[in-house]
C-alpha cells in the first residue's frame, strides 16, 4: 500500500513468505514468515531523503541454533538522487529490536530504480481566463 504525491513516498509492504522443504537440496528446512517494508520519504528537487524500517518474523520454525523463532525490527534513514534515467537510493539500518538472530545488526543497502514508465508532465494552457 503506497501513497505517493506531492513529493511523498509512504509505503508500506507485507509479505507472507510461504516456502516448501529444502532439506532434500540444502541440509536444511527454511522457516515461513511474514516481512515488513516501510519507507517514508520527502523529494526536494531532485534529491530524496527520509525515512526506513523493516521487520521479519518466523511463524512455524518452533527452533534454530539460538533458541527459538527469529524476530527483528530495523531502522534507519535513507537519502537518494535522481539522475533522470536511474534513481540511486542509499541506506542504514540498525536493528532495534531482535530475538534469536545472535545479536543487533546494522546494514548498509543501496538501491538502483530504473522506471520503466513516467507520464509526461501535461502541457500549461495557452490561454488562462480569469
């Protein structure tokens, strides 16, 4: 679910990751969970800066090596530049809360956005009554 005008940028996304046994492939049984993407940002010209969180959670993993289900919530800001063709987006996050994951993290991420489609800007009236 997005907002996104007047230069604001407000999401939030939730994924339900459903996945199958991968122990026949991989040695071991990934855990179905929920993530959470939030993002709120400002554009002021051609620059954007705001706002990051992320969430994620075990639902069926009753174990792991740590003891339990895995839980984090992370936060942090966010800045990016649009170069007309691509949008560069940079950011960190630190966790503020985790359970089972073996300590805080915090992460550094980069984002590439290549639009596929931007309408055009209508053009200004040749005539303006008042």
């Amino acid at each position: 679910m997005s907002y996104t005008g007047d230069g604001w940028n407000l999401t939030a996304n939730l994924l339900w990751g459903i996945t199958w046994d991968t122990s026949k492939f991989a040695g071991n049984k990934t855990a179905n969970g929920f993530n959470l993407d939030l993002t709120a940002t400002k554009t002021f010209g051609k620059w954007e800066i705001g706002a990051v969180g992320f969430g994620s959670t075990e639902y069926d993993r009753p174990n792991n090596a740590l003891g339990g289900k895995m839980k984090q919530f992370a936060v942090g800001p966010l800045v990016g530049y649009n170069f007309g063709p691509v949008i560069l987006q940079a950011y960190l996050t630190r966790d503020v809360y985790q359970r089972n994951m073996g300590g805080k993290d915090t992460r550094g991420w980069t984002r590439v956005i290549i639009p596929l489609w931007t309408p055009e800007t209508p053009a200004a009236p040749l005539v303006t009554k008042y």
